[in-house]
C-alpha cells in the first residue's frame, strides 16, 4: 500500500513538476529555474496539495504572482 502511494505521490510530483515548467515558459518565455529556487517549488508542491484546485489553475495563478 505505501509503495502504491509514493508511486502515485512520485507521478503528481512529476505532474506538477511538468505543468509548472510548461506555464513558467508560456507566460515568461524563460523555465521555472530563473524565477524560482527548488527549496520554492517544494514550497509551491505543498501548497497545490493543500488546495484541492486542478494543476493548470493553481500553475497559472503561482506563475502569474511573478509576472
């Protein structure tokens, strides 16, 4: 069961991972790394799984805080 739930935990990590990249470039033009550490994008995973919104909202907005 638990190795079950870090695969799953791995897949949205990466998911959020993919999703924060792509708006970052779409809005900025730049990747995720020019605007934020990987100490902030752990900060922002837990945030987006606190809030129960879909990826794209919650990419859309966090990424839009820095434009």
């Amino acid at each position: 069961m638990q190795i079950e739930q870090e695969r799953n935990s791995d897949s949205l990590w990466q998911q959020f991972i993919d999703a924060l990249s792509d708006e970052f470039i779409r809005q900025t033009g730049v990747g995720i790394y020019a605007y934020i550490t990987p100490a902030d994008l752990d900060c922002a995973y837990e945030e987006f799984q606190q809030n129960q919104v879909p990826i794209h909202n919650f990419t859309h907005n966090y990424v839009r805080s820095f434009v």
